[in-house]
C-alpha cells in the first residue's frame, strides 16, 4: 500500500510525459584533427563499492554496453527488477550489462542494508547483474549521479525524478541515451537501442 500510494503521489506531482521520455544524444560532431570528437562522459572513470563492500573501478565494463540503473526494493516500480533481469539474461552474453545503484531518495524506498538488498533482489528476482552500494542521486550526490545529472551531454542531463531512472553507455563509455522511470526495461525504444549500439 505504501509503494502504490508513494508512485501515485509522485506521479501527480510530474507530468506524465517526463516520467516516459526517451532522450538520445546526438551523435558526437567531428572535430579538426580527428575522426569524432572525444566523448566528455567520465562515469565508468570512476571507482564505486560493489554491494558486498569490494572496491571496483568502473572501467572494467568499458567495451560493453551498459544500463545504469537506480533501483529500490519498495518502490512501486520494483517489479521493474524483473525485466532488468530478462534484460541482462537476453543480452548479456553479446557484451551487455545491467549495473544497478540501490538508492534511497526517493520516497524513502530503499531503506535497507546492503545485505538486506541483495537478498532481497536475489529471492524475489532472480537478480544476476551487479549490484553496488547505495548512491545518492538528489542532494549531496554520489560522483557517479553528479557525473550523470550535471556532467554529460546537454540533451540528457537533468536532475533524476524517481527510482528506476536509465542511462544507457556505449561500448566507449560514453553515454548516450536516457530512459525515465516509466519506460519499461524491455520498451522496444530501449531494446532497439541496445541493439543498435552492439552492433556498432
């Protein structure tokens, strides 16, 4: 009742378009001297803890296509996590993969420890794709959401709205597209681009 009743606030307090936009950048324009110009995004430059406490840089999933995600557990959009999974299942063994962010800024939807998130998305979803500790994406922001709201391509920054927000990044670790929380995981606009960019 809780999670129904927090989506249905935050759904009134947005317009419904902006919670399903589907925002692409625009494809780098070439610079003199070279064939593109360099991508600024610097979000797999960066080390994060995974959700059992291990330091890992992010450069590790440079050259595959990734979803990042920021995820709750008692969200109205939870069952998302389902779909992340078919996602990651589906794609995975072509270079693809999902990274979900825990985070509790949004309606309080997180509140769990690590441990108990992860047994959470282990026994009610199934979930295989990596999870790291809880981030901050509003506020005092985490580096990897100051990176994503403030820092990448002009058409996708912008501050996150709810849980469950996508940023899809190339194979270059650039990013390129930004799903609102009401698109779906498997959306045919979202499917197609991740198609798209592993076959580039």
């Amino acid at each position: 009742m809780r999670t129904a009743l927090c989506l249905i606030l935050a759904l009134t307090t947005t317009t419904a378009c902006s919670w399903s936009d589907v925002k692409i950048a625009p494809a780098p324009k070439p610079s003199a001297g070279t064939s593109v110009a360099p991508p600024s995004e610097k979000a797999l430059d960066l080390t994060v803890n995974t959700i059992d406490g291990e330091e890992v840089p992010l450069s590790r999933y440079r050259g595959k296509v990734v979803l990042i995600v920021n995820t709750a557990s008692e969200c109205g959009l939870t069952p998302q996590y389902e779909d992340l999974e078919a996602l990651q299942r589906q794609f995975e063994s072509r270079g693809f993969t999902v990274l979900g962010f825990p985070c509790n800024d949004f309606g309080g939807q997180e509140p769990g420890s690590s441990t108990e998130i992860k047994a959470f998305c282990a026994s009610k979803y199934q979930v295989s794709f990596p999870l790291f500790e809880k981030v901050r994406a509003k506020g005092d922001k985490s580096p990897l959401y100051r990176i994503l709201t403030e820092e990448i391509d002009p058409a996708l920054r912008g501050e996150i709205k709810w849980n469950f927000t996508k940023f899809l990044v190339d194979t270059g670790g650039r990013v390129v597209a930004r799903f609102e929380p009401l698109v779906k995981p498997l959306d045919p606009q979202l499917t197609a681009q991740i198609e798209k960019l592993l076959r580039q």
